[in-house]
C-alpha cells in the first residue's frame, strides 16, 4: 500500500465523517466518489482500525483485528463506529467533527507468539512494532502498535491490556493467556 492510498483513506473517513457527522450541507447532496477507490490494494479484505484524536486525546477507536470485509468498506464503517459507536466516549456531535483529526492503521494478519511466562514473554515483544492481543477464555483485548508511545514500560503496557480484557492486571505473568502480535500501517491526518 502507497502513501498516497493511505491519504486516499484518509480522504474516505474524512468524508464519511462529515457526512455522518452533520458537519456538512448535506442538502448539496452525495459527495462526489473519491477517484482511487477501485484500486486492488483498497479492495483487499484486511484487518483496519480508524482512531479519532482530539486535541492530542482518545476520542474513538474502532475496527476489526481480522480481514472481514474490503479494506475501504472497513474503513467507512469503523469511521462511523469510532464516532458515534465506541461506549468509551458520548457520540461526537458536529462542532467536533472539524477538532477531530483521524488515523487509519492497516493490520497485517495476527500471528501466534509462543511463549514460556512473563519474562519470556517481554524478550519477545517489539515494543512500538507489534500490535498485541491477548486471550484468556471469552475475554480478550488488543492495543495497536502505536499505544507504545504511550506506554512505553513492557510490564505496565502488558498489565494495562489485561485490564482492558478484564483480567487481573498481572495476568499476563501466568504464562497462560494466548498471545497474538500484528504489525500495523499507519496514515495520520497529523503527517499530511
């Protein structure tokens, strides 16, 4: 995938955004369709995550770790998801659609990490590389590669993931939970 798909992207969700979002005179009708669309690489079924940003802060991130659906499909639909779907925020309202900055990560299919326990486990994770999932029973829960700006620490980033899950924080220690890494491409309407 090019940088330029990746902007392309952006455009889509941006556009979506707006739609949805009330941002936009929607009595001037559709927007027009974005040239580029048809490209091979966007019709991909791939795993994809749209994350809105405001002011720096979390203010929505959705997708779906596994390639259910074609690439652009993904990202409209989580872009919708992200905005007025994540239980974490209130729905966004339209004055915030323009303060909302977007970033699309494009997965590459999870693999499984084998490991011995907790101390084997952090010699094989690529802190700001892998995107990690865990799993124990019904429970589970990843953070995409780029949380590692934000927790740096290996412990304290693999404690805070258990958490999500729902899991004691130390959980991860066991040697127990079913791990899974990613890697990720990322677009930021930030970096245009």
């Amino acid at each position: 995938m090019t940088a330029e798909q990746g902007r392309l992207l952006l455009k889509l969700a941006r556009q979506v955004l707006e739609e949805h979002g009330g941002a936009k005179n929607l009595s001037s009708g559709p927007a027009p369709e974005l040239e580029g669309l048809d490209a091979p690489e966007l019709r991909q079924h791939q795993g994809v995550f749209v994350t809105l940003r405001k002011e720096g802060m979390l203010r929505g991130c959705i997708g779906s770790i596994l390639a259910v659906e074609p690439l652009i499909d993904g990202v409209r639909r989580h872009t919708i998801n992200a905005a007025f779907h994540d239980h974490r925020f209130p729905m966004l309202t339209a004055e915030e659609v323009p303060q909302v900055r977007i970033e699309i990560s494009v997965l590459t299919p999870p693999q499984t990490l084998a490991y011995l326990d907790g101390d084997d486990l952090i010699r094989k994770l690529r802190p700001k590389i892998d995107g990690v999932i865990i799993k124990q029973g019904k429970s589970g829960a990843t953070f995409l590669p780029q949380v590692w700006k934000e927790l740096p620490d290996p412990e304290f980033f693999l404690d805070q993931l258990c958490r999500k899950a729902g899991l004691p924080s130390a959980d991860w220690r066991s040697g127990a939970l079913t791990v899974q890494t990613y890697q990720a491409l990322r677009f930021a309407e930030e970096d245009l």
